[in-house]
C-alpha cells in the first residue's frame, strides 16, 4: 500500500508539471558578458544588440575595491557625474543584482572615475513582447490537433499513461 500512494504522488506530481505552461520569463544578463562592470568593455557595443525587456536583471560583476555601480539621470550620464545619483546599487560585495522593473531607459555609470574612460551603459527597456497567437483552426475534413495542443496535451499524457503502466508491472 506504502508503494502504491508513492506511485500515485509521483504521478500526480508529473501531471502537475506537465500541464505547466512556461511563460516568457525575466533573463539575467552579466553587464559587460565575460569582461563584467570593468574599464576595458565598450558598453555601448555590448548594449546594442540586447532587446532588455521589463523584468530582466543585469548583474554587475567587479572588483569592489575599484569600482561601484550608480544609476543617474541622462544628463549626469553624459557628464559623469556622479554627485547626484537617482540609485547607489553597489552592496560591497561586487556582484550586485539591479530589476530592470520598470519601462524606460536606465543610465548606470562607475561613480570612481572610470565614468570618463567609458565605463557607463545606458540601457533602454521595453514592455515584453504580446504571446505569439493562436493558428486558426482547420474546419475542414478530420479535425487536426495542434503543434501546441499535441506538446502540451497529448504527449504529457501519453508519458503519464507510460509512467503509470511501467509502474503498476513493477508493483506486480
């Protein structure tokens, strides 16, 4: 009896996981890629091609000792200044985590010099893209399933009845 609530709880579970469906979900991205938050990096080429989306994160790796991380408006941006930062997102530990949470262009600069040697990145976010819509259905003939209606219906299903089957020859 122990066995079989097992089995069930594991296929509970399983169907459970199945019939998730994943939504387009927030990306972490490391400022700077392999070289991190450093005055070595051109962060307008880095920048450039990466569709920042409403709830993204960037991650600022560096050398605490060095550098820090502000957010600025778009004129101290330009003038790097650092005297009268919007956000001091540095935690002393070098690897500080900033919720790109709201839609609008960001401006971070290193508030300990390295501003001026290029070491500042403006990042524009936009709202997530709508979901992909729906097909329209085929009327005529035999009825079709859809790509989307088979992989996230019928093949979970077909997986839990394999599970379910394997698992009941086992217990016999």
């Amino acid at each position: 009896m122990e066995g079989l609530r097992k089995m069930v709880f594991v296929v509970g579970c399983f169907l459970m996981m199945s019939f998730m469906v994943q939504e387009a979900s927030a990306v972490r991205y490391i400022v700077g890629s392999k070289m991190g938050w450093s005055p070595t990096v051109n962060y307008t080429v880095w920048a450039r091609d990466i569709p920042f989306y409403k709830g993204d994160w960037l991650f600022f790796v560096y050398d605490r000792n060095q550098q820090n991380v502000l957010e600025v408006n778009k004129t101290n941006f330009e003038l790097c200044n650092a005297e009268h930062f919007l956000q001091n997102w540095t935690t002393g530990a070098g690897r500080d985590v900033v919720p790109l949470n709201v839609t609008k262009t960001y401006y971070f600069i290193s508030g300990k010099g390295s501003c001026y040697s290029g070491m500042k990145v403006a990042i524009h976010v936009h709202n997530p893209p709508p979901p992909p819509s729906a097909a329209p259905m085929k009327s005529a003939g035999v009825p079709h399933l859809s790509s989307s209606l088979k992989s996230r219906i019928l093949m979970p299903s077909l997986f839990t009845i394999a599970a379910v089957w394997d698992a009941f020859i086992f217990l016999w």
